[in-house]
C-alpha cells in the first residue's frame, strides 16, 4: 500500500468538474484508490458520488492511498493534480 497525505491547491478546491476530472485520473489506474478527509472520512476516488460527499476546499489535506500494481503511479498522478493550481 503506498500512502500520501497531499494539500489540495485547486483553484476552486474540490467542486463538481475537478471532481469528475480527479475520478476520470484515478479510473486510468487498476489499483484500488481512497482519499480520506481530516474528520475521518474515506472514499473509493473512482467514485464520483462518493468523492462528491468530502466537500473538500483549498488548502484542506487528504490522504490517497493506492493499493495495487500501479499503486505509487496513481498516488503520484492524484497528488500532481490535487496540487496543480488549475
């Protein structure tokens, strides 16, 4: 399991379409992917209804997590776009 606790500099923070956009990233990925909120909170980052749920603003940290074959790839793709100042 590859673990890394990533601050969300996206413009906007996580609303609808960088949502929708993060989901498409990890969806290219066979691993199992969750970010996790401060409060606890843990979601499958392939769905958008779920990842949806964490209402998640700039500057706020998560945690992605990956397991799986491409598990370092898809946390490094998940965190160079949390990180991208869109």
């Amino acid at each position: 399991m590859v673990k890394k606790d990533v601050e969300i500099r996206l413009s906007g923070g996580l609303e609808a379409r960088p949502i929708a956009v993060l989901v498409q990233i990890a969806s290219q990925f066979d691993s199992k992917i969750y970010l996790g909120a401060a409060d606890g909170k843990k979601v499958n980052a392939k769905s958008i209804m779920g990842m949806m749920t964490l209402g998640l603003p700039v500057g706020e940290k998560v945690s992605v997590e990956a397991e799986g074959a491409d598990a370092e790839a898809s946390v490094d793709a998940i965190e160079k776009y949390l990180t991208s100042q869109e």
